[in-house]
C-alpha cells in the first residue's frame, strides 16, 4: 500500500508540474500580447497614458465572475493584479504617489491597487500627492478619503477644491492597528506615537489598557514606527509591515474600537476615465447660502433615479460660512 500511494503521489507532482509549465507559457504569451498593446500606444509619453483602470477593473470582475474554487475571489483578484501589474511594467512601470515613508496604509493600498511590479513614491504630505501628479512626476496618486470609524479625511476633500485632478478609482482597505514598541511590558511605556486618526481609532483600547501613556500625533503610522525606534519607554500604533520594518515588536494586534474598521483610497489621475460597467462618480456642488439649497441640488438626482450614496459638506473658503458639498452617486458620469 505504501508503494502504491508513493506512485499515486508522484503522478499528482507530474500533473501539477505540467500544469505549471501550461500556467507559465500562458502567462508569457499574455505578457507579449499586453507588450504589443503598449507598442500601438508608444506616443504616450507616460505609463499612465496606456494603463486602463476601467479595463482592468473588467478583467477582475470577470476573474470573480468564473471562479468555481476552491481558491477564493480575493486570492485570484490578487494574483491576476500581480500578472496586470508585470505585464504592464515592461513598457514602463507606473510612479504611484502616496502619503509615505514606507510602511503606511498608503504604500499597502498602493501595492493592494495597482500590484508590486510599480514604482512606489512616498511623499510627505496629502498636497504633495497631488502635486506630483499634477506635475506629472507621478502618474496617479493615492490619497485616504474617509475611514468608517473616524469620518471624512478633510485634507484629502480640500485639495479638490483648487486641484484640476480626477478621481480614477477607489479601494476600500481593511485597517489592522498594532501596538509595538522595544519594550516588552505596557506599564514600561509612557508614550505612544501614531497619526491622529489611528489614535482615534484606538481610543477606548488606549484609555482601558494605557491610560498612563501620553498619546502623541505624528504625520504617519511608519513615522510612529520609526519614532519608537529611537525614543526610550515608548510604542507605536501602526501595521504590521511597519513592525518588520523598523526592528519593532508586536505587542498586541488588532486593537482598533471596531473590527470593521476599514478606509477608503482614491486614485486620482489626469483624466476621466470612460465607464467600466459598474462606476461611481463623484460631485463637487457649489451653491448659494440661501433657504432650499440643498433640497434643490438634490432634487434632480430623486427626479432621475439617480442614487447618491454618499454626501459630505466642507467650507468652500471664499467666504464666511459658505459651504460646498462632495456628493457620490452610482453610475458613470456619462450615463
């Protein structure tokens, strides 16, 4: 029996062998034919001329669309980006730029969206992102927009206000918070960097495991990271990455208030892109202070069957209480 289960075990790595040498032509085919697309499109001067969101975002639904298992749709999602991300990094890889340094959610949501074959840019600030696409240093940008513990990131909503960008695509990213430090017991940490909105994120956590400990904001959760590094009795609030990253350990995982913690990222881009089949657009409305505006902005979307899915108000700064509003609805801005 022994004998026949080794020859019954050789055969299955004979299968799986031929079916990777079938996986591998395949992919190489696919990457010759995506290499020839590129060629047709060679007056770009940019990557981000021939990348095509919209394109791509039918590729993976399709991917979901005929999985049968027993991989689940997220696993074949990830490995179709990678082989998107590879094929079109052999014209040229896109510059993606994100709120860096290395080892935020930003960088992590840039690899999730676009795969790691990118030339990945972190830049110290939200406007930064945004300069450096609208400058044309990067091709898309990828900017935090709202966290669904926290709210709307403001710094994000703002900058569309003077800035000509587009919104391009989006990815909704789930957020793990960890508490690392050199440190291997809580009572010897007095200090605990992170970004504002983690540390809002973590509050009752904080209050009820570390209410000695100061809270400090800083400009990033890998800033955190590198902070507790160097400063004595303190700890970080940041991903795991950042952990490896910076030489820290983990004390606790997954302390946010709520398990479905999650932020929301937009690509943003040059131009608009045309529809993928299943779109959302976003609006930027602007209206006079008087009694009814809202319900007269609103009112042709009901009329039109049109359905808003989100809707935030920010000050327009061209004069006291003046306000604009970021409005979502579904569909492609052409329907």
């Amino acid at each position: 029996m022994g004998k026949d289960n080794t020859v019954d075990l050789s055969k299955l790595r004979n299968e799986i062998d031929s079916i990777d040498a079938n996986i591998q032509e395949l992919i190489s085919k696919r990457a010759g034919i995506a290499a020839h697309v590129a060629q047709t499109k060679a007056k770009s001067e940019s990557g981000g001329a021939f990348y095509r969101p919209e394109r791509e975002a039918q590729v993976l639904r399709a991917v979901k669309a005929r999985n049968q298992g027993p991989l689940n749709d997220e696993t074949l999602v990830r490995l179709f980006r990678e082989i998107m991300s590879a094929c079109l990094a052999q014209q040229k890889p896109l510059n993606i730029a994100y709120l860096g340094p290395a080892g935020t959610f930003s960088e992590l949501a840039t690899y999730k969206y676009f795969g790691h074959s990118v030339s990945a840019m972190p830049v110290t600030s939200i406007d930064s992102v945004f300069n450096e696409v609208e400058a044309g240093i990067a091709d898309f940008g990828i900017v935090p927009v709202e966290n669904s513990t926290e709210g709307a990131v403001n710094n994000t909503l703002d900058m569309f206000l003077s800035s000509p960008l587009k919104i391009c695509g989006e990815l909704d990213l789930p957020i793990h918070h960890n508490l690392m430090s050199k440190n291997k017991n809580l009572t010897e940490i007095n200090t605990v960097f992170s970004h504002r909105q983690s540390l809002a994120q973590c509050r009752a956590w904080l209050k009820e495991n570390m209410p000695h400990s100061e809270c400090i904001a800083v400009s990033s959760n890998a800033e955190a990271a590198k902070r507790s590094q160097y400063t004595d009795h303190s700890a970080a609030i940041a991903g795991e990455s950042a952990a490896h990253m910076y030489g820290l350990d983990i004390l606790h995982k997954e302390i946010e208030d709520r398990s479905d913690n999650s932020t929301r990222f937009l690509i943003i881009g040059k131009q608009i892109l045309v529809t993928s089949g299943e779109d959302r657009t976003s609006l930027l409305v602007a209206a006079k202070d008087q009694p009814g505006a809202l319900f007269h902005i609103l009112k042709p979307l009901s009329e039109c069957g049109v359905s808003m899915t989100r809707i935030e108000s920010r000050p327009s700064k061209l004069g006291k209480w003046d306000y604009v509003f970021f409005i979502d609805v579904d569909g492609h801005k052409d329907d």
